[in-house]
C-alpha cells in the first residue's frame, strides 16, 4: 500500500490510538491452524497455508448445511509481533471496499466490522479476518467470538 493510502487508513480508523499497543500478559502465539473440529455446526471444506506470504497466511472454507448456500472464508496471519499483526490489520482494511467498515469493542486488542458479514481484528500478534463467502447471509460475530476465544486461550501467559 502506499504512503499517502497508509496516511489516510490510520487517520480514519484512529491507528494512533492502537497500533502497537495492547496484549498487556499475553504471550506472542508462534503455532496456530484451524484442524475444522473449532466451529460447532460448521465444516472445514478446503484449508491453504502460504507459508512464502509475509506474513504467512492461512486460508480455510467453512460450510454449514449446503456448501453452495452458506459459505465462510476464515483468513489468519500469524505475525511476528504485535506492532507487525497491526500493520497487516492495515493492509487488510486497504483491501476492503467500503467506506461503511467500523471499529468495534468487545472482539479481540482492535477489531473491525462490516455490518455482521465481516469481522476483522487481531488478538496479541494474530489477524482474523472472518466473512461471508456464499449467498446466504450469515451472521459472522459468533464465529468470531470463537475464534477469539481460542487465541486467548492460546496467549494466556
């Protein structure tokens, strides 16, 4: 992304208030993949790890019920530090198309949404990035409450 986009993402989305900060006692997560048994009610249809990515990436499918209806795609960065996972939150939000994103409480160190089609947030030095990827509109905050809930699970000191 460039400078002048960077400049503008920070100042609309309020960076300064919390790039690099937070995970106060939490520890950095170095080993993490979704083995399809996290989401009750859901299957792991395909999974990809970029691993050559910087940072490198994990893309998972998830489908409940017919895979042509209800679809979700489930993305996650593992950084090397807070402050990176911040400037991948950054390079994320550069790739939403919408004016309409939002801060959010209550999900993860910084988290953003799209109405209830899109979370997106980091935990410690994690970036999810949760959305719908089939017709059927589906309420994406619980999985995301899930998928939190491990990460903290997972940097508890």
């Amino acid at each position: 992304m460039d400078a002048n986009h960077r400049q503008y993402l920070e100042r609309r989305h309020a960076a300064s208030e919390w790039h690099g900060r937070g995970a106060a006692g939490r520890r950095l997560i170095t080993d993490f993949g979704l083995s399809g048994s996290e989401l009750s009610g859901w299957t792991l249809l395909s999974t990809r790890r970029e691993e050559r990515a910087t940072p490198p990436a994990i893309r998972t499918l998830w489908h409940r019920g017919d895979p042509a209806i209800e679809l979700l795609s489930i993305d996650i960065w593992v950084c090397v530090s807070i402050s990176a996972a911040h400037d991948q939150l950054l390079e994320v939000l550069a790739n939403v198309q919408s004016d309409a994103v939002q801060r959010r409480e209550g999900l993860g160190d910084v988290a953003f949404r799209l109405g209830n089609t899109m979370a997106l947030f980091v935990r410690v030095n994690v970036v999810a990035l949760i959305r719908n990827g089939g017709p059927r509109t589906v309420d994406v905050d619980p999985i995301a409450r899930v998928i939190d809930e491990l990460l903290v699970r997972l940097s508890e000191p």
